[in-house]
C-alpha cells in the first residue's frame, strides 16, 4: 500500500452486504414482474445494462427485501475457474423495479463515506483481485462468501478526490467505448466493401467497360468479368519435406487461417516424422481437405516455406489471378456455402472435397488489374482496423496503469 493521509477501512465497514436467499432464477416465473439481476449480467461495461434485464415474478414482500437502488454493486458467488470469482459490476440507473438473484451478493455503499463507483472501481483493480483469489475456497467450484468481501481492505481519500478519480475513470471509458465504436463501424464498412467490390456491384469507372450482367448460381456479375473453375487458375502442388527438418509446421483454422501450430495451440501436435509432410511456399494455398466447409482454407504469406499435414491440399494460382484476390474470394461466408454443398456432393463420401471436386468450382475472375485494385482497398480497410485495435489496447493499458496508480495514492490527483 501507498503512504498516503488515505484511511483503509474493511469493505464491511463502508457498506451492508446482502444475499438473496430467496430469490431464485425459476423458469416457470421468468417474462413478467420485476427485472432480474442475473451473474451473465454482471459482465457488461460499464455498468449493469438494464435493458437487457429479464423479468421475474416475485412477492412484493421479496421485492422490498431485494429492491436495487443505484449505487449498488453485485459480486459473483461462485465461478469454475479461479480468476472469475468475486467478478463485479456497479448498477447505476435509476430504474426502481430491479431486484437481484440468489448467485449474486449486493454490496450497498454508505454514500456519505464512499462514492460507489470509485469502491467499485478498487474492487476490479488488481490489488482487490488478488485478495479475492487468495482467500476464495476451492472445491468442485471457486467460492467466496460475505466475510471473506467484507474484509477486504479498501482505501478511502477525501470525498472530492474520490469524485475527480472516478470521472478521470470515466473519460477512459468513453474514450474505450467511441475506439470501440469506431472499429464497429469500420468492420461493418468492410463488410460492404468485400460484398460490393467481390461481385463487381460496385466498381472503379476505369475498369468498368460495360454495364451489362451475368447471371451465375450464386449472383450476378459483370458481363466484363470472367467466371472460370478453380482449376483454370490454380493447379494443385504436391511437394514432400522429406529429410529436411529446419521448417516451421502450420495449422489450419477457420477464422485465422494458416497458424504456426506450436504458437497457435501452445505444444507440440503435429508428428515426430516430418518426410511426408508438405512443403507450402510463400503465396501458395492450403485446405483441410476434410473441414473446408467450416471454412478452414488458408494462404501463406509469413514464410518463404513451411510444412502442412499430409491431408492438406495445396494449390497455387496462375499469372492472371492474384492470390490475395482470390484469398477474399473463398474466405466469404458464400463460399464456405459453396464448399459444403460441393463436400455433401462429393463422390467421396467421407465429407471431404479433394482437389478434382474442388477445382471445379467457379470464382470471378475481373483483369489482374481490377483485381489488385479491389486488393488494395481490402487491405487498406484491414490497416485502419489493425491501427484502431491496437489504440484501443493502448487505451486499456493506459487505464490498468492510471488504476494502478490512482487507486493506492501512488499518483495523486490535484484539487
């Protein structure tokens, strides 16, 4: 703890702590009465969302022993796993016909000695956090109880110190909460981008030559673009490691793609003979020959070469197709429609699409040029997103830090 003229006072001290015994989430009196405080409840930022409250039916006998007021704050009971327990938020509505159910605890501040939110505020930080893991019991489930909350110590400044910490606070979520807004909106904009510019509806007017359509069984394209199989772009490649060790191992997955395996799963799953693994080289494709209906194809573009599984098929474009353009091609969620329907169709029969079923498949296929160019846009929507995702972490580091700081005294706030 900071040395500071702040005063430490047990939580029970600063508030009553209350159970809900009586109140119990039954699903026959669930869609009426009174809204209901429930743990998933708990996990939303910044405060406890009350439209998105279910309704109970209770006594009103209940409701005056378990009524909510603003300035509450509720505690999970119980968790599976460690880290989870004691998970807190604050209600701060004004909303009177919320009460809270029996796996929750309600701790009720004494407002004349504490701000809620700035006890809430020590009660997510990672001092708090850890008293509460350290005492929690541990059976077939983490628990904690009354006495075990009620004595965690927490520090009280001057009222008007605690009120300045709580809107510095407060600015942070705002800034958290527009960043993430913002990469909301920039998502959903890419989303657009990829359906308009994938299938020519919209288009750059120097590529456009002509304002006719055609027609395919998955939509209309422009007449000036063509609508080859995958197999008069691509051709399947088959390249063995043999003895050569010195290769990073990859892995598939549907949203990420190709992965280093060791990284991605944190140990070893691939086999201790690599000889018959295969080589898939910088700007060359793989595809789970038996999962690709879950959409699991990637590209690799991270080393000059790596090694896949046996099972995997690998394939490499063509000079008149861009690998990166056809990449957004089959990462569409139509296409993972594609793959399974063609996969239920294949002769197969084991749920796989081998390279001669999938080679039939059509893709669009504008110039190379408007195909760079449909890249480039693509790719300049992902840098904007990556730019904002990463000031969206620095803006949650800033705060653990400021909370780290501002909440032991360690940094001081001017008056």
């Amino acid at each position: 703890m900071s040395h500071t003229n702040w005063e430490w006072y047990y939580l029970k001290d600063l508030s009553s702590i209350s159970i809900s015994n009586g109140v119990f989430n039954d699903p026959k009196n669930v869609g009426l009465g009174y809204r209901l405080i429930n743990v998933v409840d708990l996990y939303t930022e910044p405060s406890i969302d009350v439209s998105k409250l279910k309704q109970l039916n209770i006594t009103e006998k209940d409701f005056k022993k378990y009524n909510v007021i603003k300035g509450d704050i509720f505690f999970t009971r119980s968790s599976l796993k460690l880290e989870g327990i004691a998970h807190c938020n604050i209600f701060d509505s004004d909303e009177n016909d919320v009460i809270f159910e029996c796996h929750i605890m309600r701790i009720r501040p004494i407002v004349t000695r504490i701000n809620p939110k700035f006890m809430r505020l020590y009660c997510i930080s990672q001092l708090a956090r850890k008293y509460f893991m350290k005492h929690s019991k541990t059976t077939t489930m983490t628990t904690i109880d009354q006495d075990v909350l009620g004595r965690l110590l927490v520090p009280v400044p001057p009222i008007e110190e605690q009120d300045s910490i709580v809107n510095i606070f407060a600015k942070c979520n705002r800034s958290i909460e527009l960043t993430q807004s913002l990469i909301k909106t920039k998502q959903e904009r890419r989303k657009w981008l990829m359906q308009q510019l994938l299938t020519g509806k919209r288009r750059m007017p120097k590529f456009k030559k002509s304002k006719d359509l055609r027609k395919t069984p998955f939509g209309t394209l422009p007449a000036d673009w063509g609508y080859p199989r995958i197999g008069d772009v691509a051709k399947e490649v088959s390249e063995r490691n043999g003895n050569e060790s010195a290769r990073s191992v990859l892995s598939c997955t549907k949203h990420q793609g190709l992965v280093d395996s060791l990284t991605y799963f944190g140990k070893r799953i691939f086999s201790e003979d690599l000889s018959n693994y295969k080589i898939v080289r910088r700007g060359q494709f793989a595809y789970a020959t038996n999962h690709i209906d879950e959409g699991s194809i990637g590209y690799q573009g991270s080393y000059d070469e790596a090694l896949i599984r046996p099972i995997y098929t690998v394939f490499q474009t063509n000079d008149t197709m861009d690998e990166l353009f056809l990449f957004l091609i089959l990462k569409t969620e139509t296409y993972r429609h594609i793959f399974a329907s063609n996969t239920s169709a294949s002769v197969d029969r084991r749920g796989s699409l081998r390279w001669n079923d999938f080679a039939k498949i059509h893709v669009p296929h504008p110039s190379i040029e408007e195909q760079q160019a449909i890249v480039n846009i693509i790719e300049t929507a992902d840098r904007e997103l990556e730019l904002l995702r990463s000031q969206l972490d620095a803006l949650k580091e800033q705060k653990k830090g400021l909370m780290q700081q501002l909440l032991t005294g360690k940094l001081r706030v001017k008056m």
